[in-house]
C-alpha cells in the first residue's frame, strides 16, 4: 500500500474495524517514512462476467435499475428495491464465488422478487426463465397459486 502523501510503497496498520454492513474492513493506516496517517477500505471483488465475455464489477445499483422496470406501476418503494439489491449481493458473496454470470444473477434476484411483488417476479421471470409462451406464464401463476393455497392451509386450519 503506497503512502498518498509521499509514495513510501509500505505502511503500518494501526486499526482495522469492520463496517456496519460486515462486508468491507476499514483500516487506518500510518506511512514509516513520513509518519502521517491515511484510511483505507478494503472490500472482496465480486465480478460479472456478460454474454459478451466482458468481466465488470458487480453493481447493486444494476440490480436496482433492473428490476426498476419489472416493478413499473406496482406498489414497490425505492428502499423496497434497495434492499432486494443487498439481499441479492449478499446471496451471491455467500456463494464464495469472485466471479459470476450476469444471468445467474438475473435468478438469483428472483426468490427475494417474489416476496416482495408477485407481479413483478413474473414479469422479470419471463425474461431470466425465458418464457417462450403463454403457457409459460399460465404454468408459472399455477405455480403461485399451489404455493398461495398450501401457505394457507395452517391458518384456516387452525381457525375454529
């Protein structure tokens, strides 16, 4: 690690704290050869690899813009998709993988969709699990619908 103030290519760690988050460690740091101290903030790399090949880094704010359209016109916040956007990062880091597909993280975004907005899980399945047809849909709302009724069975069961 060079020194920001003088290119000393070492320095001293005097503490590291994790953030609030747990996924990044801030270190303070001090040069041994001009004594000033500097901060640094370390984070594992998570890449994406593209259809095209091209490796990026992973961006939550990608995640967001994505599945923004698939919640057009429905009852999801800001805050909602923010988030959906960690639960996915951090579904992904637990992997332990440094790199990933872009559509594997297209399918890792829809468990946390569908609890959030079933609408909008259905319109971002139709892209991820690549609906051919109408059937597609219906088979996917028939699924939703199993899950709904089998959800709902303690309840009224237990109800007098």
């Amino acid at each position: 690690m060079f020194c920001p103030f003088c290119r000393y290519p070492d320095s001293r760690v005097v503490d590291s704290r994790t953030s609030d988050d747990g996924l990044s460690i801030r270190r303070r740091r001090q040069c041994p050869e001009c004594g000033r101290r500097f901060s640094t903030t370390e984070t594992a790399s998570l890449n994406v690899v593209k259809r095209s090949g091209v490796v990026q880094p992973f961006s939550r704010e990608k995640i967001v813009a994505g599945v923004r359209k698939a919640c057009q016109g429905r009852p999801v916040t800001d805050t909602d998709l923010a988030v959906l956007a960690q639960q996915v990062e951090e579904s992904i880091r637990a992997t332990g993988v440094s790199q990933i597909d872009a559509n594997d993280i297209g399918l890792a975004i829809l468990p946390p969709l569908r609890e959030l907005d079933e609408v909008a899980y259905l319109r971002f399945a139709s892209v991820y699990q690549g609906f051919d047809s109408l059937d597609d849909f219906e088979s996917a709302i028939t699924l939703l619908r199993v899950e709904h009724e089998s959800s709902d069975e303690p309840e009224a069961a237990g109800r007098p």
